[in-house]
C-alpha cells in the first residue's frame, strides 16, 4: 500500500474528493454524473463497435474490416461526465478515476463476457510513459484484474516508436500515424491464447488496430478490444462516397455528421 492510500480517510478529510465533471464533493465522479454517462448499448457494428442505427456491420468494415481484431467495444460515447473524467485522469493525474472507470468496464464484461485469457493494456512510449508517471490504460485493466482475475500482462506488447497527437488526423492518416508503432517484446508466444485490449478511448480504431498486428503474428487466437469511451471524428466526409450505405444501417456518427453539416437525414 503506497503512502497516499494509506493515509487516504486523513487526506480525504483535509482535501475531500471533488467530483471532476460537477465539483460537488465527495467523490471523483459523483452519481449524478455517473448517471449522466451515455451508454453505447447493443446496436452496434459488430467488428468496429461503432454505434448504428441497427445491429450490424458498418458500411466502413465492410470496406476494411479492423483485422486481425474479432471486435472493439467501447462502454460510453466520448462526451459529458466519461470525456471529462477521462481527461482528468490522463492529463491531471486523478488516478482515483482509473478505479471508477474500470469498474465501468468490469460490468460491461459482466454483462457481455468475451472468452479471454488475459488484458493487455495499449502501451504508451517509454518518453510518454515517463512523463506522464503512469499508464492509464494499464490502470484500468489493473481495476478489471483485481475484480475478475483475469491477469493484465505488461510484458506482452511494447510501443516501439513514438506518435503524434492523432486529434486533427482523419481515418487513413491515423493507420498511418500508428503502423509499426507496436511490437511484441522477444520470444512472446500467444499461440492458442486469446486476449483483449484495453484502452480510454477509441475513435477509429486504428491505434488498436495496429496493437492487434503484432498480437496476431505473436500467433494470438482471438484479439478482442474494449475501451471506456468511443469518439468519432468531427470531420464532414467528402463528397462522392463511392457507395452510400443502406438507410436503415447508418452509423449514429453518419447522422451526427450530416445534421452539423446542415444535411437533412
Ligand atoms: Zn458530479
Ligand atoms: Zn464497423
């Protein structure tokens, strides 16, 4: 037990948990804003988890589907109360988030278990990592470890090159951005094994992607991902899609898309 968590009930009696997203006191994220969060819920792309208007595969995996990986699931949108908390754990140190957030993954895989052997959280770049003193995502498996067992393993994946930010990328230029960016460390085997990626945040999917590449040729059999939140770009597509997906099976992102760009749906 560090020394901040063994004098935690006197901290907390000095400096009191303040809710990031409300301020109200008490606790980091409060239940109100708790009760905020927007779930995803099931109608979704079953590979890219992105949500849709119907259970589906999205018009985007039908072009590219995001193999190796079998699924990425995200818990809530990126917005309110998840987006804030997020932040205020990666970029303001409030690791006490990890714990809520990861519980929030913890009862989605309650509730939707995946056949996993173990959790490996998205590494960060030794220089990131050293800046930052910690790795969220490698606290919010660590959350799931000490509820469900199943062990987080560190000593899988490695980020061997650094990235830029991906906010002002689209779609193509993240693969870009992160292909090569990962490797499994020497003499990993995952023959026969199936894992599950975690991360805060995913938006297209390309970070994990390129994750999942060296997972598979390590010889994993199944690679799942499940994140926090799921962003999406704010970015209008260009004119001339070469095909307009069906009616009944937009992406909610597509409709989002259209309304801020003053298209009627
Ligand atoms: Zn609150
Ligand atoms: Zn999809």
């Amino acid at each position: 037990m560090g020394l901040k968590e063994r004098f935690r009930p006197v901290l907390d009696l000095f400096f009191p948990p303040k809710c990031v997203y409300c301020g109200r006191l008490g606790d980091y994220l409060c239940r109100p804003c708790r009760d905020e969060a927007q779930p995803i819920g099931r109608e979704v792309c079953i590979r890219c988890g992105n949500p849709m208007t119907v259970r589906s595969v999205c018009h985007l995996c039908r072009r590219d589907p995001p193999d190796p990986l079998r699924g990425i699931r995200g818990v809530f949108f990126y917005k309110g109360p998840i987006s804030q908390s997020i932040r205020s754990l990666k970029y303001h140190g409030v690791q006490e988030l990890a714990t809520i957030l990861g519980m929030f993954l913890v009862d989605y895989l309650r509730e939707h278990p995946i056949p996993i052997d173990m959790l490996i959280p998205v590494p960060l770049h030794a220089q990131r990592l050293a800046a930052r003193g910690f790795n969220q995502s490698e606290l919010l498996a660590q959350t799931i470890t000490r509820t469900l067992g199943i062990p987080t393993r560190n000593d899988i994946l490695r980020r061997v090159r650094a990235t830029q930010s991906q906010t002002h990328l689209n779609r193509v230029q993240r693969q870009q951005n992160v292909a090569g960016a990962f490797e499994p460390y020497p003499g990993v085997d995952l023959r026969g094994r199936s894992v599950l990626l975690i991360d805060d945040v995913a938006t297209t999917g390309a970070t994990l992607r390129a994750c999942a590449q060296p997972l598979a040729r390590a010889g994993a059999a199944e690679i799942w991902a499940l994140t926090v939140a799921r962003a999406h770009i704010h970015t209008v597509p260009g004119a001339g899609r070469a095909s307009a997906p069906p009616a009944d099976v937009f992406l909610l992102w597509d409709g989002e898309r259209k309304r801020s760009a003053g298209m009627v749906i």
